[in-house]
C-alpha cells in the first residue's frame, strides 16, 4: 500500500475504535486531532465530512467516514491479517449482520439514554428486549462472532458494548460483560488506548 493513510479523531471520541483497528492493521498511518465546536465544525474538516464528526480517515484521494464502514474498509486492505472472513465463505455474512447490528443498538441505547423511545412498531430497533436478547444470544459461549479468528465484527461489538457498560448504558448482563473482556487486552487494543489516553493528556494540559 503506498497511499498515505490519515485518521481524523479526538481522544475521547468514537475515533477510538478506528484507531484500534488501525493499530490491528499494522498500517502506518498519521493522525489529525480535531476539536469539538471549533475545528470539527470548520470548512477544512466539514470537505473531508461534512456532519463534522469524527472518525473519519482519508487513504489517498479515498475518504471513508462511519465507524462500520471504516473498519470494513480497512480489513480488506490488509486479508492477511484474517481481520474479515473470505468473501464468499459462510462467515462473511455474520461478520457483516453484526458490524451492522450496533447500529440498532445505538439508536436503542441513546433513545432510552435521553428518554425518546419511540414504539417498538415505529422504531427499526423494534423492542428493547428484542436488541438486548439477541444480542446476548449472539454472543453465549462464543469467542468470534464471524468464523473461528477474531475479526472487524468482535472488535466493533467489544468496543461498543465496553462503551456502553462503562457507561452504564446497557445492562451488566453476564454475557455482554465476559465478551467485552475476551478481547479488549489484544496488544493493538492497548496500544489504541495509549496513544489515546496520551493525546487526551496533552490537549487536558494545553487547556489548563
């Protein structure tokens, strides 16, 4: 790969599960910190995406945004890294039905977070039982959610429901709790949080 590779993030923003991924693909890569209300918002960063939110990455004239979407465009740049099942392999329909699968689970978990959920009959996350139940069901007694290696699916699921417990967002149940630790102490996971936790540091002193 000789496109150059930028990640557009902020340390405590969904950039952090970008940059795990990143960090999973052993791709060099550089990094454009961007702040809430100023230069996320302004006319530089609103051409690379207009919403003004992070992350979002840039590989050559190739710009890709949405969490989802990021990470299944970087796994199949790197296939030997395993981080996505073969195309055409019975695997690679899990592995997308359950990247695409938090996508409900935000829309249930920040409905019900500000009090505005909507009826099950109008809402495309239907019950809050129906999201929760399937997906601890997805998960019981499992390691990987697409095949037998870990993939873009456990990483995106890991890091959401980490998020969501942590924030006491989503219920403790035992599953949802054992499959967020399965994976989240993978070394480019650490190294994702450090580099992070640093850049948060840094911006935490220039502000202070």
């Amino acid at each position: 790969m000789t496109a150059s590779l930028a990640l557009y993030t902020h340390p405590w923003s969904r950039g952090r599960v970008a940059r795990w991924m990143l960090e999973e693909t052993g791709l060099p890569y550089t990094t454009e910190v961007l702040q809430y209300g100023s230069t996320m918002k302004a006319p530089a960063y609103r051409a690379i995406n207009p919403m003004g939110k992070v992350p979002a990455i840039r590989h050559g004239d190739t710009v890709v945004t949405e969490n989802a979407a990021i990470l299944m465009y970087l796994a199949d740049l790197v296939p030997g890294r395993h981080l996505a099942p073969a195309v055409g392999t019975p695997a690679r329909g899990p592995y997308y039905r359950w990247i695409a699968f938090m996508a409900p689970l935000e829309a249930l978990l920040t409905a019900k977070s500000v009090g505005a959920l909507a009826k099950p009959e109008q809402a495309g996350y239907g019950t809050e039982a129906d999201v929760l139940d399937t997906l601890e069901g997805a998960l019981r007694g499992r390691e990987h959610l697409a095949g037998d290696t870990f993939s873009a699916a456990d990483l995106f699921v890991v890091a959401s429901v980490g998020f969501y417990l942590q924030f006491k967002m989503l219920e403790p149940r035992a599953e949802f709790v054992r499959f967020a630790q399965l994976h989240a102490q993978r070394p480019a996971a650490l190294r994702a949080s450090a580099i992070d936790d640093e850049l948060a540091q840094q911006l935490q002193a220039a502000a202070g």
